[in-house]
C-alpha cells in the first residue's frame, strides 16, 4: 500500500467506521474539524450494520415494572435523532429511511398487564398508550395474539442509508486501511506521516486490544454480551414489535427489513437471540417458532427460509448488574480515546462528549480539507440479510 512522504496536519483521527466513529466523524466534519476516518473492513462496521435500527425511547428497558437508569437517559435520543432526520441537527440525516415510524409493545394476557401501562407513562409520558383492539390493523387482528398492544413513539431506521447519510457527504475523508496497519495505528499514522491533534478509537472490540498493546489499559474495563440473532423469509407482514414475556427482556423483538432482492425479512432479537454465538442455530428458529406459535398462533411459517447471525455486543464494563452501562463509554487517556456508544441510539450522546474532549484540550476546527488519496477508498457494509445462505427448517 502506498505512503505518503507529504506531511499530513489533521485535528482528529478516528479509527472504526461503525456508528460512534461515523456520527462522530460527520458530526465534526460539519463543524469544520478536518477529520479522517480510517476502516479496516467496510463502512457500517460489525454491530451497526447488523442492528436492528431501533432509536429507542426507554421504554424497553423499565419492562420489569421500575425505570431504570438507562431508560432515563436514552428517552432523550428520539428527538435527536429526529431532528437529524428532519435535517435540523448538525448531523443531516435527511437523505436516511425510516422503515417504521413507530414500534408496538405486544402484551400476552397474564404478563405484566397493567403494570407495563404505568412505567411506561412515567417513562415516556404521552409517547406511549395502549392501542384499543378495534384499532389495532388487519395483519394484527388476523394473527391470533390476545393480549394488549402498547403504541410506542420510537422510529426503526433504515441502518445502511443512515451509514451512507452519515458517510457519503465527506466520503474522501473515509480511507482504508489494511488489518496490518489496523493492528498498529499509531505507527500506521507515523509511517504515513498523518499528525493528529487528538486519536479516537471506535473501534468496538478491537478497541481494548490496541489500548492494551499501547500501554492505554489502566482502569478499563470492558465486556461483550453474544447474540445468536435469527432471520426469516419471506416475512408474513411488515411487523416491527417487542413480544413481552414475564421478565425485563422481551421475549422476541421483531423488525422488518427489505432485502435487495425486494423481499421482506424478519429479524429477531431479545430473549430468542440471547445465546452462545455457536451454539445450534436450529435452537434459536425452534425457540422463535414456539414463541410464535403460543402468541401469534394463526401465522403459518411452513414455507419460510431461516438464517442466523452469530455477533457479540461490546460495550463498556457495567459497574452495576452485568447487564449494559446507562450511557456511552469512554476511556480517556493522554494519547487518544477509546470509545463505545453502548447502543446505536446512544451516538448522538457519544459524539458530544467527544466533543466536549476536544474542547477542554483547545482543539478547535481548523476548516481545512486535507488530501488523504494516497489511502484507498472503502466499500460499504452489506446488511446480513444480503450476505447469508438461507434454510428450510426439517
Ligand atoms: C444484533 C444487534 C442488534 C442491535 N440492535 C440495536 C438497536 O436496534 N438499537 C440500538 O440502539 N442498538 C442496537 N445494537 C447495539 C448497536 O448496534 C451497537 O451499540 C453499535 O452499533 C456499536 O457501534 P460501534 O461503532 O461502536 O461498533 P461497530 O459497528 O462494530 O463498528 C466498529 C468498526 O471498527 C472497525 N475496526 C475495528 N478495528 C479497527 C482498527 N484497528 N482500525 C480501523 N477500523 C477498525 C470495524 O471493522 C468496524 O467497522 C444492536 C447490536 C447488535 C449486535
């Protein structure tokens, strides 16, 4: 790979173009920072590409009966995001989808019934109310499911245009760069003569292997949590909805995706997906399947085609329960951060305390561009749905 001999001025370098990296990116190119963004694999990242786009609200997390921290300080990111989406952020995300404006909250009679319709008015005040059955649509009615429905005010985004409204205005600031130096990165910025005011690092789980390389790792901690995610196709109606058993996590939270070949696919998540990222990927279609059969018994999933995603979510190390921080992570240290968003909802939050990094050492935008053509350019991410093989449950 070629080096470039010309010395290179930038105010930031951000190594990981996931979300946290590309928020971050657009969001201090917009401020006339003079940025670049080095990936390693492809735009979108791991996680992000394969999330299931949910701008969550809170509502998600207080299912136990209590709000919990993190259902406080996440309600704050739908306006964000929605302005961002209405172009009235300093990130413009208007050239973004929304698959679903809105998400349902599928209550199983003999669940947390009523209590679920208290915390989620304390959570969410007028964000969230039940939906009375002759209101509920034709697809709903027509499934089978006897229970309560719970309208939530929280978007399901399109995650690969979200990624190139992110990417695509500054795209020759997004440069390649190969698993060697990805391994280096303080020596890849040396050897290419790249000097930065301040280093990032959104580089989800690889982030504690470059902090530990570095001599960065004193007081961090972090952890992953494995998801064995499933898909199905083709998807019997467009559905995107949290199934709620008898704890805090939903049972199966379900969104609806289009493939490139114009398929529609469920996605699923929650409690179904919670498990070892090798274990049988049967056991997960057979635990949808029987969630579905119980709640939803009027769907015939005879003909549809099944896949798996095997992926760990990394974040920060939660001091409290092993279960997920209340907000975005940041290791600071002298030579460079090391961040993680904690949820895709979560980096809008992430890039301003990046920010508030930057301000408190001085940096301010410099309003230049640099030439960075000497790096070659990086492709985007494909979504799961796109880039697996498909089977026939026996
Ligand atoms: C299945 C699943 C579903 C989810 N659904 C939701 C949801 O609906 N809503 C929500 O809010 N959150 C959701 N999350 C959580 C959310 O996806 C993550 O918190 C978020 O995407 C993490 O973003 P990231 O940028 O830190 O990491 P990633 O998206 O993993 O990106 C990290 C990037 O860094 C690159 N990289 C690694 N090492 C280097 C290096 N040395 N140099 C350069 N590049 C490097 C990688 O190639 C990658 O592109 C979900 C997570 C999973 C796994």
């Amino acid at each position: 790979m070629a080096k470039s001999d010309n010395i290179t001025k930038v105010d930031v370098a951000i190594f990981g173009a996931g979300i946290a990296g590309l928020w971050t990116f657009n969001h201090l190119k917009r401020l006339g920072y003079n940025v670049i963004l080095l990936e390693k694999k492809a735009i979108g990242g791991e996680q992000s590409i394969a999330s299931q786009g949910i701008i969550h609200s809170g509502l998600k997390f207080s299912l136990a009966g209590k709000v919990s921290n993190i259902a406080k300080t996440i309600s704050k990111m739908p306006e964000i995001w929605q302005d961002a989406l209405n172009g009235k952020n300093v990130v413009d995300l208007s050239n973004a989808k929304t698959n679903a404006s809105s998400q349902h909250l599928f209550i199983p009679k003999g669940a947390f019934g009523n209590l679920t319709n208290i915390v989620a008015q304390k959570t969410l005040g007028n964000q969230a109310h039940s939906i009375p059955k002759n209101k509920w649509n034709e697809n709903i009615k027509s499934c089978g499911f006897d229970g309560s429905i719970i309208f939530m005010d929280e978007p399901v985004l399109d995650i690969p245009s979200v990624i190139r409204a992110l990417a695509s205005p500054y795209i020759s600031c997004i440069r390649k760069i190969t698993d060697e130096q990805a391994s280096t990165p303080f020596n890849f910025l040396k050897e290419n003569n790249i000097i930065a005011k301040r280093i990032i690092f959104t580089c989800a789980s690889n982030n504690h292997i470059i902090a530990k390389k570095n001599y960065h790792e004193c007081g961090l901690e972090t952890q992953k949590r494995p998801l064995l995610q499933a898909m199905l196709r083709p998807a019997p109606f467009p559905l995107y909805a949290h199934l709620v058993g008898k704890t805090d996590k939903p049972l199966v939270s379900i969104t609806t995706h289009k493939a490139k070949n114009g398929d529609f696919i469920w996605y699923l998540g929650g409690k179904v997906a919670e498990r070892k990222k090798d274990d049988d990927p049967n056991h997960v279609y057979n635990s949808a399947l029987k969630t579905f059969k119980k709640y939803l018994p009027n769907i015939d999933f005879s003909d549809v085609k099944w896949s798996s995603l095997p992926i760990d979510r990394i974040e920060g190390k939660s001091r409290t329960d092993g279960w997920m921080p209340d907000t975005p992570t940041i290791h600071h240290t002298n030579e460079a951060l090391y961040c993680w968003p904690t949820k895709l909802t979560f980096a809008p939050m992430l890039s301003q305390m990046i920010l508030e990094d930057l301000k408190n050492l001085e940096i301010e935008p410099s309003n230049k561009i640099s030439n960075f053509s000497f790096l070659p350019d990086v492709d985007y991410a494909q979504a799961p749905w796109d880039k697996t093989k498909w089977t026939k449950l026996i």
